[in-house]
C-alpha cells in the first residue's frame, strides 16, 4: 500500500512539474511573439504594408463606384427606354465616370507625392 502512495505522489508531482514548465514555456513564447510583433510594427516595411493596403481597399472601392455606375438601368418595368430618357442615363453615367477618374488621379497623385516623401526621408 505504501509502494502505491509513494507512486501516486510521484505521478501527481510529475503532472505539477511538466505543468509548470509547460506554463512557463506559453508564457515565454507568448512574449516574444509580443517582441517580434513590437519590432514589426515599427519597421518600414510594415508601414509600407499599411499603407498599400489602404491604397488596396480605396482602389477597390474607385472600381466598385465604376461598376456601378455603368450599370444605371432605367427605371420603367417595360424594358423601352425614350430618347430623352436614354440621353439623360448616358449624361449622368459619363458625368458619374469623370467624378471616378477624377478621384483616382487625386489618389494617384496623393500616392504619388507620399511616395516621394517616403523616399526623400
């Protein structure tokens, strides 16, 4: 009986010790992914990152606004479009296209001009 307790404490204490180093392991990994993550915030790249990504999702917002702006249908259920009706559709697609690319040249020119700042420094 004795032999049995003796094993029973040596197994609880194992579970303790390999728990208490798996513990401290978690929590020496978790800092230095902190570390590593700190250092990458920082750095150039990760600020190039950044901003390409904004640059990504205003991209693809200009594109989205450009599909949708070819695909004004009138608004008659019998599918016949009037001249008049058909003129106007064409104005306010080709007056909603030059407000598109008039707002991806700014972009462009924004990015541009932050580039070269960028690089300047």
């Amino acid at each position: 009986m004795l032999v049995a307790v003796i094993v029973a404490v040596a197994l609880i204490c194992a579970v303790v010790f390999i728990r208490y180093y798996a513990v401290k392991t978690r929590l020496k990994e978790k800092s230095i992914d902190e570390a590593i993550a700190r250092r990458l915030q920082a750095s150039p790249v990760m600020l190039e990152v950044r901003d390409m990504r904004e640059l990504n999702g205003v991209m693809r917002n200009l594109l989205i606004d450009f599909v949708e702006a070819e695909d004004i249908k009138p608004l008659n259920s019998d599918g016949h479009v009037s001249p008049q009706e058909r003129k106007r559709l064409f104005s306010i697609r080709e007056a909603r296209r030059r407000e598109i690319y008039a707002e991806a040249v700014v972009l462009l020119r924004q990015t541009k001009m932050s580039r070269d700042k960028a690089t300047i420094e």
